[in-house]
C-alpha cells in the first residue's frame, strides 16, 4: 500500500466531514492499489457477503497521481465506509443509491475544493 495515497484520501474524507478513524483502520488491509491504465482500470468496491450477511469489504484502486485518481479514491471508498457501517448486517443491495451517494461525494469534494482554492 503506499502511505501517501491513503493519507490523500484521509485528507479528502476529513475534507468532507465523513472521517472516522475505526473505518480506515479497518479498511487500510483491505484495499489493492493498482497504476493507472487506460487498459486496466477494474475500480471497484466489493462487499463479501455470507448467508446474506455482510462480513467483509475489498477495495481496488488506483495510485492516487491526480485528481482523476483521486476522485476515484473518493468513490470507492465512500462505497466502502457505506458498506462498513453495514457490516454484520443482512446485505441490502441498494447499488442505484449507492452509486449516487459516491458520485454526490466527488461533486462534494471538488465543490469544497474549489471554494477554499478562490
């Protein structure tokens, strides 16, 4: 795992007013990070679900190197700090609302982003 990337998202999540240390503490075993590609780019969240609970949560991610990256980093790890406050639970796959939570996220970062940089 390179530190720096996690760091950036910890900074982007502290940004947001969704930081909890317990989550990354947890999650920080639990992510793969990957070069960007344009060829390879298999971003994702995933929830490991058994007997229709949820027990564990895998992230794959890029090296954070831009915005670009970053912005992903974002994404999949608020999917996974979603899923992580459901751990334990029956898993409800509520991917539309899911997928619109992440992307509310990004748009809230580069929003916070750009006031605080004019």
């Amino acid at each position: 795992m390179k530190k720096n990337s996690i760091d950036k998202v910890i900074g982007a999540f502290k940004v947001l007013n969704i930081y909890d240390l317990g989550f990354f503490e947890f999650i920080k075993s639990r992510v793969s990070y990957f070069p960007d590609t344009d060829d390879f780019c298999p971003w994702a969240c995933f929830p490991v679900i058994d007997n229709n609970t949820l027990k564990d949560i895998k992230v794959i991610v890029p090296f954070i190197t831009n915005e670009k990256t970053l912005l992903i980093n974002i994404h999949e790890f608020y999917h996974a700090y979603e899923l992580y406050q459901e751990l334990g639970f029956v898993y409800q796959d509520n991917l539309d609302i899911r997928e619109e939570s992440a992307k509310r996220m990004e748009k809230e970062y580069l929003k916070i982003k750009d006031n605080s940089e004019s």
